[in-house]
C-alpha cells in the first residue's frame, strides 16, 4: 500500500512537472501567430518540449540511459552530453544575469543623447515591440526636455517606411518637438544602428555620451556592440516586451550575444 503511495504521487509530481514544461513549449510557439519565428522560439520549444517527454516517461528513460550506460561508447556519450546540458544551463545563466543588469541604467544629468533602436514597421505602423520603444522614448524625452534623440534604422524590403521615419513621426505624435529629432536612416542592424548614429551625433555636435533605447532584453548586446564601435559612455532606458513575447526574444538573444562575442 505504501509502495502504490509513492508510485502515485511519483505519477502525479511528474505530470506536474512536464505540465509546466508543456505550457512553456506552448509560449515559444504564440509568437508564431503573429508570424514571428526565430533561433528563439524554435530552440526554446524543442527544449521544453523535449523536457515534457522525458519527465513524463522518466522510468522507461532512465531505463534506456541504464542500457546505454553498460557500454564504453554509451559512458562516453552519457557523460559528454550530462557536460554539455550542465554547461549549457551555467552559460544561460550568465547570459541571463549579464542582461539582467544592462536593463535600468538611465543616465545620470541631461548631457546625453538618446538613440532610439528601430525593429520591425508593419504596413499601418510600428510593429508592437517598436511601439513600445517609441513610447518608452517618448516618456523619457517628455520628462527631459533638453535631451536630443537620433532614430535609428533603415527601410527593409518589407518596410513601406524606413523605422527612422516611423519613429520620427510617432514621436512628433506623441508631442516631441521635431528640431530635438534627428535621423539615421540608412543602418539594416544594430551594429550599423550604432555606428551611423555615433555619426549623426558627431556631425551635429549632440553629446557623445549615449543612452540607448531598446527592449531590455537587448540592452545588453546592444552596449557591447556600441563599445565595439568606440562608444565607452552608454545608459540606457528600457521598453518593455510583451510576456508572451519575452521567452522567444530571451532565447534569440543568448544565441546573439554568444554570435557576436566569437565574431568580434
């Protein structure tokens, strides 16, 4: 009777668990009906996808591990691949502290100029991440008055503006005065976001030291990149991502830090 206790709360503990990874499986695939699909989203859903399984039949898998486990290429391939799933968690989490604390840095007086970091315009404006980019910036220029801002980003083939544009004119919607605007409209990432708007802020004479405006998720790539441009002085002002976005864009960016930290 105790026995068939156990056995049954084991049961229960394990549906639980793969529960949850099912529901985090199903979060990487939302963004998919707004057409977004990425590293993030695919990556992320294999993995807790992969996890429901296992935790789910857990006996019949750790019998097959026993199984493998007798042979020396079985050892070989248990134990490399358990190091690479622990350095894989170890990594992740130093990636996700490392963006974590880029994500409220706002400068300290109003010698600064912001640099508003263009994504996606849909066909009847800002996409809804851009959006909230615009407004986050359109909250901070209100409160600060004397701080100039350069948008940032060029038209894509999709685009019927370039993000430059769009976020120029949402701005002035939401009451900046045009002459505190300035535009880069010509950059197709954020490497090229940084680099042509460091030129804009020198070619007008706007102050050097940068504060960034992007999605906190991306602050901290962002930074690196813009020290990979020359640009030491950055704080930064974050929008905020949508919950049922966050996941997918968290994922994406742990595989575009790790990209650029090898590339440079």
């Amino acid at each position: 009777m105790e026995k068939t206790k156990h056995r049954m709360i084991g049961i229960l503990i394990r549906l639980i668990i793969a529960a949850g990874f099912a529901v985090l499986a199903a979060l990487f695939l939302a963004p998919l009906s707004v057409k977004i699909i990425n590293i993030g989203n695919a990556f992320g859903f294999i993995v807790c996808a992969s996890a429901a399984v296992i935790t789910l039949f857990w006996p019949l898998f750790t019998k097959l591990a026993g199984r493998i486990w007798q042979s020396l290429p079985g050892k070989i391939f248990l134990a490399s691949s358990g190091v690479l799933l622990a350095g894989g968690f170890i990594l992740c989490g130093i990636l996700s502290c490392l963006m974590l604390s880029e994500i409220n840095d706002p400068p300290k007086n109003n010698d600064t100029t912001l640099v508003l970091l263009g994504c996606k315009v849909n066909k009847g404006g800002p996409s809804l991440m851009l959006s909230r980019r615009i407004k986050a910036a359109g909250k901070f220029l209100a409160e600060h008055p004397d701080i100039p801002v350069v948008v940032s980003g060029g038209q894509g083939e999709d685009e019927y503006i370039s993000e430059a544009e769009c976020m120029r004119s949402y701005l002035v919607q939401l009451g900046i005065s045009e002459d505190r605007i300035y535009m880069e409209d010509k950059s197709e990432d954020t490497k090229e976001n940084l680099l042509f708007s460091r030129k804009v802020v020198e070619e007008n004479g706007l102050p050097e030291t940068i504060t960034l405006c992007t999605d906190g998720f991306h602050q901290y790539r962002a930074e690196m990149l813009a020290r990979q441009q020359g640009i030491d002085s950055t704080y930064n002002i974050s929008a905020s991502t949508p919950g049922w976005l966050l996941p997918t864009y968290w994922v994406r960016e742990w595989f575009g830090i790790v990209f650029y930290t090898i590339k440079r």
